[in-house]
C-alpha cells in the first residue's frame, strides 16, 4: 500500500523588484496520512470558527491581532511544518522583472521547500523512502498557466523519484524515493481549505519576523526552514 503524503502550502509578501519588503516566504504543514489530516483539519476549523465573525468569513492574517494569530498557530504547533525564506536582495534581477520568471522561481521555491522537509523526515525515519508513495499538493491559487502546473508537477515528480545533476559543478542530488511515486497538486480558493488557512497564518508569522524584526508567533515543534536562494 502507498504512504500518503499531504502537503499544504501559502505565501506571504510580494515576490517582486517593486514591492518593499525584503523577504518572501513558503510555508505549510505536512501529514503522513488521512487520519492525521482530518484531525489537524478540525483542530484549526474549531478554532477558527470562533474567531470568525460571520460563518462564512475566512481568517486571514493580515489584520489579524497577534493574540489570536497565536491562538490559531498554537491549534497546530505539534505538526510538521516548514517554510522557504526567500531573500530578494540576492535574487537575480532578470528573474524580479519577469512575470513568467517569477512563476517560475515560486515553483522552484516549492519544490526546494517540499523536498528539503521530505528529506529531513526521511532522516527521522518517518517516511520511508523505499516505499511506494503518493505526494498531494494543496497550494493557495496564484496566476499559473495549465502549463505551469504542468511543469511544476512534472519538476517535482521527476526530481524526487530520479534525482538530479548539475554537470557543470560536478554535482549530483541523488532521488528521494527509491520505489514509485505519484504527484498531484492543487492550486485551491483558501477560503474552502482551513489547512491552507493555517498556512496563511504560519507564512505571515515567519514573514512578519524576517521583514519587521517582530516576535516569532508560531511555535513549531517540528519546523524545517529552508533559506533561498
């Protein structure tokens, strides 16, 4: 039978040459299985319903008082979770000017992230490497083409199952996963997706640290931070 593997994933900030700030973030959580899914899913909905002023109001961080972002992050602290912390300083600047340039790094973000949290688990031995495996995406909507998801399902699928090398350095980066594996990913409307939700809520944490030197909210015992680039 095939270990599942849930991702889930927002941003925070303006990945852009104009916007202010000096970072960009990923981040996300990440479930080993159903079960453990549906119960970080309740746990964050229970919490976050009663913060919510109208039952259909989605909670954004963005506004949002540092008590009850706390409140939320605490919901799901004892959860895998990770995050890229993308420097735009040291971005090329070709790649800050160019819309399909941007949509591309922003993949490359995700799959540096997704991968290098995967590969610490795997050292922690809570994902097998050898065994079949099914990775599912579910990342906030942002402007992508077909194609983009394509390619960005594809760059992952076969990174992770077959590795890559980077001749011109002489350096190869060996598979994730040793048997097969499927990829699917999501590009979904947040305000239908608590989890993705929660993942709002852990980027602005981590963005509002990295660009205002603000007290960090969330208190992950499980957190992988991948700086970029």
């Amino acid at each position: 039978m095939s270990q599942q593997i849930f991702i889930y994933l927002d941003d925070s900030g303006v990945l852009h040459r104009n916007s202010d700030e000096q970072f960009f973030i990923y981040a996300g959580y990440v479930f080993l299985s159903k079960r453990e899914k549906d119960k970080a899913l309740a746990l964050y909905r229970n919490a976050a319903k009663k913060l919510q002023a109208t039952r259909h109001q989605e909670i954004k961080a963005h506004g949002l008082k540092g008590s009850n972002k706390k409140f939320l992050l605490s919901r799901l602290s004892n959860y895998e979770s990770f995050s890229c912390v993308v420097n735009k300083s040291k971005v090329y600047p070709s790649i800050m000017c160019n819309k399909n340039s941007i949509h591309r790094y922003k993949d490359y973000c995700i799959k540096r992230a997704a991968k290098a949290k995967i590969a610490n688990m795997i050292n922690r031995k809570l994902i097998d490497p050898g065994q079949p495996t099914v990775l599912r995406f579910f990342i906030d909507n942002q402007h992508t083409s077909t194609d983009g998801i394509y390619n960005l399902h594809e760059s992952i699928r076969e990174e992770f199952r077959n590795g890559i090398a980077n001749f011109d350095y002489g350096i190869i980066h060996p598979a994730l996963f040793t048997s097969g594996l499927e990829v699917h990913i999501t590009f979904c409307d947040s305000r239908n997706h608590y989890l993705v939700q929660a993942s709002d809520m852990l980027a602005n944490s981590i963005f509002t640290k990295y660009n205002y030197r603000n007290n960090l909210q969330h208190r992950q015992k499980n957190h992988h931070e991948t700086p970029l680039p």
